[in-house]
C-alpha cells in the first residue's frame, strides 16, 4: 500500500518514473547498495525465521523468552496474548481499535476485526493498483501520465 503512495508522490516530486528513479544520475542514495542489502537480510532473516519456528510449533514464538525484549512482552501483545499479532498498544497507537487506561490496552474486538477486513481489501486493491502500473511501465507510461497528470 506504501508503495503505491510512494510511486505517485515520488513521481510528482521529481518527475522522474518510478521504473527509472534508479536509473536516474541525479538520484541521491543516502546508503550503499551493499548496506542496504545486508541490513534487510539480517531484519528479514530475523523476522522470517520467527515465522518458519511459529509454523511448526504454533504459538511458541508467542512466549516472553523467544524476543529480545522479553521484560516487555506484554506491550506487543494483542488481546489474546499473542505477540506479534495486531491489537496490542504498540500495534495501536492511535487508539482505533481500543483505549489505553492506566497502561493496560483494552481492545474493542468489534472494530479491531472491522479494521482487519480493511487492511486486508485495501491490501488487495493496492496489488491490483501495482499489476496495472507494471503492466504500464511495460508501454512506458506512468500512473500520473496515464491520469493525465
């Protein structure tokens, strides 16, 4: 979703394509190809083993001892205790879906599911925004060019 956002303010700030903006000479990296790689190898790897452990043994990834802020576990989790998983006080920021009274998240599972189901169509709306900028990156337009901007 960030990327569809992305390709349309990138594109109307610098007037470059955002099948080019890599390509462009004046482009300014502020990191080196070679640190940015590592760095999402690490985080992702991280992430992603999390996943793969969770998969085979549901929920033993949910426990105080499996993340580095154990003292903390109880802030990320959700209502049900699951860590990792939307609805806890740091996943919820902003209060949509619940209050924050005297440091303890309090879910409205109502909206909590509401916003769920929403994330998930916007989601799918965005892959669908993405496959046509692809497919128009392939005729050498752009999404601002084909809307006439």
């Amino acid at each position: 979703m960030a990327a569809v956002l992305g390709i349309f303010v990138g594109q109307a700030w610098s007037g470059v394509p955002w099948f080019e903006a890599g390509a462009d000479p004046s482009a300014i990296a502020p990191f080196s190809f070679g640190s940015l790689l590592g760095t999402q190898l690490i985080l992702m790897g991280w992430v992603e083993s999390k996943r793969w452990v969770d998969f085979f043994n549901p929920e033993s990834q949910s426990v105080e001892w499996a993340t580095p802020w154990s003292r903390t576990a109880e802030n990320f989790a959700n209502a049900t205790g699951d860590q990792g998983y939307p609805g806890g006080k740091f996943f919820d920021p902003l209060g949509l879906a619940g209050t924050l009274q005297n440091g303890e998240y309090i879910p409205d599972v109502e909206k909590l599911e509401r916003l769920k189901l929403a994330e998930i169509k916007h989601a799918r709306i965005a892959m669908l925004a993405m496959l046509i900028f692809y497919f128009e990156a392939g005729q050498g337009k752009t999404p601002l060019g084909a809307l006439g901007l």
